[in-house]
C-alpha cells in the first residue's frame, strides 16, 4: 500500500509517502512564506519524484481535516478528493491534533 499524506490546516504544511514494510519514504514541508494553494501541486509532484512513484500508484490519500483555517482545509481536500477518483485509490481525513492512543 501506498499513501500520501497531505497536511494544509496548519500554516506550516507539509506532505509525505509512506510504503508499506518501508514506513517514510519521502517528505516536504510547505513554504510557510507561499500559500498553499500556489504551492501544493509543484510539492506534491516533487514528494511523489522523491519516492518514484507517480500519482495513479497511490492507493490512499491522508489529508488533515483540522482544527485548521477553512481555506487550508480546503486546499488540501480538493486535490486528495481528485486523486481518490482514481482506480483503486481512495482518500480518508485524519485530525491533526487528535490524541494517539
């Protein structure tokens, strides 16, 4: 299985693949300086060339949904929404500040 995570509710944003049996096999933060809307595709394409893969290869996709700005929120769940129209892929939130058990 492979995931991307996409992290856009914080003003420092980031991105990362994690393979399973590999955990992390590539990350990037976002440009705290840039918004993340002129940023995130440029980054999620560099995160992806990290890791070789290319985006039709990812079976999930993580994005943060909060606590966080409502435009953040919304950058970030635009683009994991599209790449989950892809065969076999599929999305799913998670909350950023949520309590490991």
């Amino acid at each position: 299985m492979r995931l991307l995570a996409i992290e856009t509710a914080s003003r420092l944003g980031g991105l990362a693949v994690f393979a399973s049996g590999e955990g992390l096999i590539a990350e990037t933060r976002l440009n705290a300086l840039a918004t993340h809307s002129e940023t995130l595709m440029a980054e999620v394409h560099h995160v992806l060339t990290l890791a070789g893969l290319r985006a039709r290869e990812l079976d999930v996709i993580a994005v943060s949904s909060g606590p966080g700005a409502f435009t953040g929120l919304r950058v970030g769940l635009g683009p994991a929404k599209g790449f989950s129209f892809a065969p076999g892929a599929r999305s799913f939130p998670f909350q950023l500040w949520r309590p490991m058990p």
